[in-house]
C-alpha cells in the first residue's frame, strides 16, 4: 500500500509535540487511552502520513522545502 505523504514539517512537529506529551499523561495517569492516542500522533508524525486526511484531501506539505 503506498500511502501519501500528506503531513508537513510544522504539523510533524506539533504531532511530536502533542503525541509524547499525550503518552506521558497516559503513563502517569495510567491510561492506556491517552498513551495509544498519544503513539498515534507520533506515529503518523513519523511517518508522515495521516490517514484522516486523505478522504479530507489535506495536504499540510505545500510549501514544505523538503
């Protein structure tokens, strides 16, 4: 399956971001809710693709440089 690369680097960096502070809340909670949503954000940081987005026809990667 060859999925798009639709996250640019500021949207990367907020999913970073957001995503460790989210599993970190989840360790210290003991959710496991918050830390799977958490690995989520980050995971789809990494890879740069957000599945959500590509029904939405999002592309947050114009006027990346990369």
């Amino acid at each position: 399956m060859n999925l798009p690369k639709n996250v640019g680097n500021q949207d990367r960096n907020i999913r970073f971001a957001v995503g460790g502070l989210l599993v970190l809340a989840g360790i210290f909670t003991g959710s496991i809710l918050l830390s799977v949503l958490g690995l989520v954000a980050v995971g789809t940081g990494y890879m740069r693709t957000c599945l959500a987005y590509v029904p939405l026809k999002i592309d947050t990667t114009k006027g990346d440089t990369n």
